[in-house]
C-alpha cells in the first residue's frame, strides 16, 4: 500500500475514534462540555456520514423554471385532459400525493408508490427502479405511461403547439420551439427548483444546537447509533444507492408478488437486483405517508418498525420509535420559492 493513502487511511481511523473518545469518555476527570461534544458530532457527521445541509439550487434560468411551472400543472399532457403533473405531486402534501398509489387517465390506478418530486433533482437515478438516469428522461415516463397520463408525445405536442400564446413563450426562451425536448426540459427545470432546505435539521447541522429537541437528538443519535445512516445518507439522507428490502428477513414471504415488488430487477433482469430499490430520501418523510413502494405502512412510526424488522433485525423499543420519528419530522422544510411565487 503507498505511504499516503495509509497515512490517510491511519488518519481517519485516529480521527473517528478521537471525536468518539472525547465526545463520549473523559479528558483530565471531567466530561467534555455539550458545546464540545456537539461541535465534534457535527465535525463527524460532515466529516465521515457526508450529512450537511440542503440549500437552494442556483443557476437555474428563471424563464425556463416559469415554463415547467406552467406545465407542471397543464392537464394537456395527459391524453384525455383529466390530470397534470401536480395531480400526483401535491406540493402541500410534501409533493407526493397520500395515497398508496396514483390514479391516472381513466381512474386506473397506478403500481407503485408516488415518490415526492422534492429535491427530486440530487437523486442519482429516479423512479424507484432507478430506470430514468435524469429528471429529463423522468418526463417522458409518466405520459407514455398508460395508467397514468396515457399519452405520447405525437398527441400532446400539437395540443401545446396549437395554443399561440404558449407557443410566443416558448420561442422567446428555447429557439427551437415547442418540442419533446423542450418541454421536458421546462419542466425538469422547474423541478430543479423544487428544493426545501431550512428544515431544523440544515439548522442544526449548521452549527445550531438548539434547532432539534431533546427528543430530536436522542432520535438523531439512535438513527446512527441503530445503522440507519448507512442507507439514508448524504445531503437528502437517501436517494444516492440502491438497497434490497429485506436485508435482514424476507419482506415478501407473506404475500403475494406483485410485478413492482421485483423492484430494480425489472431493469436489468439480473437475479441480485430482486426486490432492490432505489433508497428513497428522508427529506420531508413526515409529510409523504403512506411509505414504501407498495405504500403499506400507513403512519410514520409503523415504517420505522418495518424498517427495524427487515432492514436493521431487531424490534425497536416503542421509545425508540417514538424518537427516531421526533428526529425524522425535523426534515421537514420550507416550501420552494418557485412554488409560493404567484
């Protein structure tokens, strides 16, 4: 091994076991201050879990975010005119919808869970499979999808196309006009937008300790004392791997397999990939019940026992629970500019 990266890998091991020698142990017979103790747990988690806070994003060109905007909530895109994006993407509801699967076009009802289109654009893959590898490639899934919008790109664009006004708007911002690639970059755009820092967690991980309630902490402390942070990491807590459900016991076996449980193996056919899936961020989870793919777990505090059970192997306390979900409740934050603008 070269001298510097086992320098560098001594380091961290000399490091992680510092900030939990002193934040826990002793220094000359008395017990490190809070303010120490807290300044070395947020130097560990920026330092080693890669937690830090959500910001807004910027750069974004305001004309193409007005345009998404617009067409997030245009029905037009569905084939019979009946739901828009923001049918299953509630922004009140933490941009999900509350129930355990969508309807579309016709009322068929959808498959799978409605993941929140928040902060959608720091996910790796999106959808659940992980099948569309941008929020530009998301857009054409849901309206060629028949139990959703139903639609195709060969009926919507004409119907867009036909309305001048939109067509004006369209050309003084893309120079192409109105095309596929347009509108599914409009509308991504907007999405990009669609951040929510601010919550007490970004406050807290910026250095303010007060920001989470005791009870808040000591669930923070029992979510990466348990091994939930293993999974539910980085800046969205999620949303950066995939994981199988059902690490530690078979989350299937007592029911009967429906074709959105094979999970990412619906992509790629490969045996390992069975019931994987995309690990979904935390970010506002208090207001996207109910949870999981298959939305089963109706309230918050059931899917942190499901998650226990099958993913960590162990029953968590009801104390345990009550905290974790006081810790997860304070990732809710505030609602993007560009949805509160007029």
């Amino acid at each position: 091994m070269p001298k510097t990266i086992a320098l560098y890998l001594a380091a961290i091991v000399l490091g992680s076991s510092l900030v939990w020698w002193v934040a826990n142990g002793r220094d000359d017979g008395q017990m490190a201050t809070e303010e120490v103790r807290f300044a070395l747990r947020q130097s560990a988690d920026i330092g080693f879990s890669a937690l830090r806070p959500l910001t807004r994003q910027d750069g974004l060109d305001t004309a193409q975010v007005a345009l998404g905007r617009q067409l997030f909530s245009d029905t037009r895109l569905s084939k019979d005119g009946s739901i828009a994006c923001v049918s299953c993407h509630r922004f009140e509801q933490g941009g999900a919808d509350g129930l355990p699967r969508s309807f579309g076009v016709g009322g068929a009802e959808g498959v799978i869970n409605t993941p929140s289109v928040f902060n959608s654009d720091l996910n790796f893959v999106q959808f659940w499979d992980g099948r569309a590898g941008s929020l530009e490639e998301q857009v054409a899934g849901p309206l060629h999808n028949p139990l959703e919008m139903a639609s195709s790109w060969a009926e919507v664009l004409p119907r867009l196309q036909a309305d001048a006004a939109l067509r004006d708007a369209f050309a003084s911002v893309y120079p192409a006009g109105i095309t596929a690639e347009t509108v599914a970059h409009a509308v991504a755009s907007f999405e990009r937008s669609l951040r929510t820092p601010g919550a007490p967690f970004d406050r807290y991980l910026a250095g303010d300790a007060s920001a989470l309630s005791p009870l808040a902490q000591e669930g923070y402390e029992k979510f990466r004392d348990f091994g939930c942070i293993s999974c539910h990491q980085g800046v969205l807590l999620g949303g950066n791997m995939f994981q199988k459900f059902g690490v530690m016991g078979d989350y299937f076996a007592s029911r009967k397999l429906q074709p959105a449980d094979l999970g990412r193996y619906n992509v790629t056919g490969r045996e390992e990939d069975k019931h994987v899936f995309k690990v979904p961020s935390l970010r506002n989870v208090a207001l996207t019940a109910p949870y999981f793919h298959d939305g089963s777990a109706a309230v918050l505090t059931e899917a942190i026992g499901v998650m226990g059970r099958f993913q960590l192997g162990r029953e968590l306390a009801s104390e345990d629970v009550g905290a974790i979900a006081a810790f997860l409740e304070s990732l809710t934050g505030r609602l993007p500019e560009s949805v509160e603008a007029p």
